[in-house]
C-alpha cells in the first residue's frame, strides 16, 4: 500500500510548538503516507491535541518544518491548510450546535465551488457511511447523540474529500457500538484513499486498525514504527505507566 | 392615546431599528460593536445630502455612490482601528476605545468641512414629506413608505443569513476557532460584515434625511437611541432590534406629548434600564445573544 519511494503526504521535522510563551512540543517529528492510517497515542497531557493543533495551523509552530503535500504549510493560516486538503476534527467535536445537520454539513464546504454533480456524489458517500445523518437532517446538531455528533464532524470534513484527516479523540464519550461504528467508518475512509491521523485513548483499538504508529510523551516523539510492532514494544507501556487511568487500555 | 403620536413614534422608531440592524450586522461575525455608527449614519445623511441637493446628483446614482463611499469608510476603521486589536487577541475590548475615537474624527472632520447648518433632503419622487389627510393621522407618503421600507430591509437581512455566508457568519459567532477548522476566514468575513454594516448605516441616513434633516449634530442622538433599540431587542436580534425600535418610538413620542418634550430623552432611558435590568439579554434574547 505504501507509496514505493514516493515523498511522505505529511512531514513534519523537528517541531516546537506550544500556547504562547508556553513550550508543549519539543523537537516532533511525524510523517504520514497517503491513505495510510497514523495512530499517535500518549497519555492525557502528552501534547497530542497541540501537535493536531500546530498542524491545522490553530497555534503556531516557534520552529521546524512541516511540510504537507508538497507544500510548506507552517504558518499558513487554518482556512488556507484546510484548502490545502487538511482537515481537523477538534477533540469534542466542535459542531455549530444550534444550526442544522444539514446546514453543517453544509458549512464542510465553506468556500469550495461544487458542481450540482459533484455535490450530489458527496453528500451521498456521506449518507452512505452514516444514514442516521440524513434521517436527522433537521435537527440542530447540538440535539444529537456524542456518536452521532462524531459522524457529523466526519461527515462535514468529508465535504472536502480531505488528503489527511486528523480526528482527535473521535471514541471519546461513546457508548461501544458507536466507536465500532466510527473506527469502521475510518477504514472505510481509509479505502478512499484518505490518510488518517488518529488520536485515540483506547489504544488497543486505535493500534489494530491502524498501519503505523507513534508514541508522545511530555511533548516529545519517544516511538514510531509499524503498528503491530508499537503495540508489542516498550516505548508504549513506558509511556503509559504510572498513569492510573491508561493501562486498562492495554490490556488485552 | 393619540393615533397620530404613535404613527410618528413608530416612523422615528423604524430609523432607530435601522441603526440597531447596522449595529447588528457588524456584532454578529465580530463581537465588536462600533462606536462610530451613529457618525457613519451622520455621513450617509450628509454625503447624500451634498450629492443631491447642493450637486443635483440624480436620486439612485447619490444613493450607489453614498453606500459604497461609506462602506469603504467601515473598512477602513476595520483595518486601522479593529483589525490590530483583535489580532493581538480575539477577546481584546480596545475596540470601545478605538471606535469612540473614529467616531470623534469624524464628525470632527465633518464638522469643519459641512458647517452646523442642516440641509433639507427631498424624498424621491412621487413620495413627499406633506402630511396626508388620513382621518386621526397626519403622516405623510414618504414616512409610510419608510415604515414599509424598513420591514422589507430587515427581512432581506435576515434572509442573507440564510445563504452560506451567513451560516458561516453564524458559525463565526457560536465557535471561531471551529469555523476556522472548517476552512471559514473569519477575517474577510470580518471586512465584509464592516463594509456592509457601514453600508447600511448610510443606507440608514439617507433615508432619514427627508424626516430629520441632514446635519452634523444626527449622529449621537441615533447612536444612542439606535444602540438602546439593538439592547432592548437582543444583540443580533434583528426582528428583536424592530420590535424594539417601535417600542422606543412610540414611548418617546408619547413621552413628548403626555409629558413636557423636555422629558421624552428621560422616559426613554427609564424604559430602556427597566427592561435590561429585568431582562440583561434584551426581550427577545436566547442564548444567541452575547453582552459586552
Ligand atoms: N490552552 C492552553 N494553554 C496552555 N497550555 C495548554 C493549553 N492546552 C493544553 N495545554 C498544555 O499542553 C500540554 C499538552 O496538552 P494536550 O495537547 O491537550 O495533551 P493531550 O491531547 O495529549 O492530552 C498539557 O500540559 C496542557 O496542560
Ligand atoms: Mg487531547
């Protein structure tokens, strides 16, 4: 599945980042291939949702490069790094609460010109991949369940036919069925050749669907590698341990 | 009560909605109120004024040209008095300071330039300001059309946040940091809800010309009134700011004539605190609704 030599769709080098003259991230580096899928776990506070963050260009990288699509987008603002086929669904979603399912998938293309043909083709993949969407078109998006919200936020994002999809904590708050359905809604994305970045706490499952994977730690990058090999190795239960609420996500 | 009094209140009340719907406009996307409104009003009035009446510019042409003059004035303010603020942080309130001292300029500038004395408007042909022989009322054809012209402008606003822009404008005010992740430049939205917002200021002058005069002195009287009907609505309640805009009318008409004319400012403020003290979010406020 791997592009044979072909350059990384994501690249990030050496990055430093944080929230103002806070320093989060120290020296990340990350790369991402196309329609691959990326888990990146770490306990709470490891700095995953800033690393997402400086990607969408929502804080600023103080230094490092990253490079996406062939494109030096560090610095660029958010609506630019969206253009560039970027998207970020932020930790909670983040929906317009009070307008419509509709409306917000709607607000997904922002600023993009579609064809009443090409409009129709996307709005159906949407419907496909989650008909609960169509039969809720009406209701504000605040009315709706944590699942359905997450399939919301998806929806809106695939409204671009994004390269790279970065999902933060997408299972968070959901009951079971619900995160099985999301997670399988990730492969099926993972078939349209979208690349998915994928920060989860329940790193067990995060780690079977995903090709590779990497490991933070207090803002830095300790692991990266094939997934199957990240989850038998010991960078991640280094990184989890001592950290009361995690280990039960090891477990098998 | 006398019919003819309310007529009138809501004729004065329907320029006061027209403010607080400007005001409106800009708060939406930006959370910023500009303190220059009523001078931009004031502008509007004068700049069509001179263009009509002293340089005999047909009506529509003064009134394009009037518009997008104006327009241009907001973005201006935008980008030298509210866009540096904001970009050193979002939630900055420098803009009550910046946007008091463009509204002192102007009318500084106008006031050297236009002198004090009023300028007589005429309404655009057929409508006149001459009262019409209406039994209990003596409003004029041009004041009706005002009161129906007004209800028309604030549903076509209120229609314009029913296109894409203006869910994005909604979008922007709910979750900014959430637009932006769905590619929304709340930025050029900014610019264009200052443009725009403007623009319907002078809109707003222009058409209350023919009833108050243009005059350099215009502009406080309608800040005042105008921001107290956006507050009695509801921040960003359009359909709220015209109820409101009624209500102030008709209480400062009626104020006026049961009372001494002295007193119409005082019921005014009496009404407008008694409300905001019951209900800080305004009458029509939801959750929608921000205060400063
Ligand atoms: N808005 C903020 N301002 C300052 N520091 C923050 C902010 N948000 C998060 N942090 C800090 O950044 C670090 C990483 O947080 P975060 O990226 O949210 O971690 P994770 O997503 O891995 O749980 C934490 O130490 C947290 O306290
Ligand atoms: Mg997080």
């Amino acid at each position: 599945m791997k592009a044979p030599g072909g350059p990384p769709l994501l690249s990030v080098r050496n990055l430093d980042a944080g929230y103002g003259h806070v320093r989060v991230l120290q020296n990340v580096s990350l790369s991402v291939d196309a329609g691959r899928i990326v888990a990146l776990v770490g306990r709470n506070g490891a700095g995953k949702s800033t690393l997402l963050r400086t990607l969408s260009g929502l804080n600023r990288a103080a230094s490092g490069e990253i490079t996406f699509d062939g494109q030096n987008i560090a610095g660029l603002r958010p609506h630019a790094i969206v253009a560039a086929g970027l998207l970020h669904v932020a930790e909670g979603r983040r929906l317009f609460r009070r307008q419509s399912v509709a409306d917000n998938i709607e607000l997904g293309r922002y600023g993009l010109r579609l064809g009443a043909e090409q409009h129709r083709q996307r709005m159906d993949r949407i419907h496909e991949l989650f008909p609960v969407l169509q039969e809720k078109k009406d209701l504000p998006a605040g009315g709706l369940s944590g699942g359905q919200q997450q399939m919301l936020a998806i929806a809106q994002a695939m409204m671009r036919e994004p390269k790279l999809l970065m999902l933060d904590e997408p299972s968070l708050g959901l009951a079971p069925v619900l995160v099985d359905q999301v997670l399988s809604a990730i492969l099926t994305l993972r078939a349209q050749r979208v690349a998915i970045l994928l920060v989860e706490q329940m790193v067990e499952r995060a780690l079977e669907i995903a090709d590779e994977a990497c490991v933070m730690q207090n803002g830095r990058m300790i692991a990266s590698g094939p997934a199957n090999e990240i989850a038998t190795g010991d960078a991640l239960r280094a990184a989890f341990m001592g950290d009361h609420g995690a280990p039960g996500h090891l477990q098998s | 009560m006398d019919f003819d009094v309310v007529a009138h209140g809501i004729v004065a009340g329907s320029l006061y909605a027209l403010v607080a719907v400007s005001f409106n406009i800009l708060y939406r996307p930006t959370n910023v109120f500009n303190f220059a409104q009523g001078e931009l009003v004031m502008l509007g009035a004068m700049i069509f004024a001179s263009a009509t009446s002293l340089a005999g510019m047909p009506w529509f042409a003064a009134f394009v040209a009037t518009l997008v003059a104006v327009g241009l004035i907001g973005l201006v303010e935008e980008r030298i008095a509210v866009a540096p603020i904001l970009a050193r942080s979002q939630t900055g309130t420098g803009w009550v300071i910046t946007t008091l001292a463009v509204s002192l300029i102007i009318s500084n500038l106008v006031g050297r330039f236009w002198g004090p004395d009023p300028i007589l408007v005429k309404p655009p042909e057929p409508l006149s300001m001459e009262a019409l022989d209406l039994g209990p009322s003596r409003i004029s054809s041009y004041e009706i059309m005002l009161v129906i012209v007004t209800i028309v402008l604030v549903a076509i606003v209120e229609s314009a946040y029913r296109t894409l822009k203006g869910k994005a404008v909604m979008a922007v005010a709910e979750d900014r940091e959430a637009a932006l992740l769905r590619g929304i430049d709340p930025g050029s939205l900014r610019r264009w809800s200052f443009f725009l917002g403007a623009a319907f200021a002078a809109m707003t002058g222009v058409l209350a010309a023919p009833i108050l005069y243009a005059s350099t002195s215009l502009g406080p009287d309608l800040l005042l009134k105008g921001f107290a009907a956006a507050a009695v609505g509801s921040i960003g309640n359009n359909r709220g700011a015209l109820i409101a805009g009624y209500l102030i009318g008709v209480t400062e008409a009626l104020g006026a004539s049961l009372l001494s004319p002295g007193y119409q400012e005082a019921v005014i403020f009496i009404v407008v605190l008694t409300v905001l003290l019951l209900r800080p979010q305004g009458l029509f406020g939801s959750s929608t609704a921000r205060t400063v």
